[in-house]
C-alpha cells in the first residue's frame, strides 16, 4: 500500500515512521484493494509547551470509498494502535457489504428483474 506519512509542526524519528507503515501495511489482510493511505500525526497542546496528548489521524482510500479514523492518546505507538483497530473493523464491514449479494437491495432488485422477465409482453 502507497502511504504517505505528514508530521504537522514537528519533526517525527524514521523508528516512528517505520512503526506506523509496519501496523498499516498489515490492514492489506483485511481489504486487498486498498489504493493508497494518508497519515497526519498532531500534537495536541503543542502551541503551550506541554504536550497533553498525541493525535493519529488516518485517511484510506479504496475504490468507491473513503475511510477516516481519528484517535488520540499518550503515545502515538498506542494511538496507532487504536486506529489499527478501527479500521479493521471497517474495512471487514466494507468487504462484507461489497462481497454480500444476500443484502435486502440486491435480493429486490434481483426479483425486479425477474419479474420484468415473466411478465413482458408479446409482439404482435
């Protein structure tokens, strides 16, 4: 997956960095037609001299959708990995909903069909 990693306001360590493409190159198990990823590390309170919290927000995008995930916590290790979390959970839920043909839409639309099939008219 092509990922691009954004550290706003501050200079983030290759050890941080290779964390994060390490966690999110292994969301490709869940969703295999994964384009391309966005990641924004914020510091929240940096504008005061104390940090009080660490912000990993994450941007995926896969064909006819766009998923976003904000969390926040102490480290961006643990933030990261909250956001892991999340977009699994998504990403499955997206998988299901492309790979579910049982879905109340397409059985109606199916018996739309058929019945359009049954019940067209004979040329004369």
């Amino acid at each position: 997956m092509r990922l691009q990693i954004n550290a706003v306001h501050f200079t983030a360590d290759q050890s941080l960095l290779d964390f994060i493409q390490a966690k999110l190159n292994k969301l490709d198990t869940f969703h295999d037609r994964i384009v391309s990823g966005e990641v924004f590390l914020r510091l929240d309170g940096a504008d005061t001299n104390k940090v009080k919290e660490k912000i990993v927000e994450v941007r995926l995008n896969i064909p006819g959708k766009e998923l976003f995930v904000k969390e926040h916590d102490k480290s961006f290790e643990s933030a990261t990995d909250r956001v892991l979390d999340v977009l699994k959970d998504k990403l499955v839920r997206c998988k299901q909903k492309r790979n579910d043909f049982s879905s109340p839409a397409i059985v109606e639309a199916k018996s739309r069909m058929k019945e359009d099939e049954v019940f067209e008219p004979d040329e004369l």
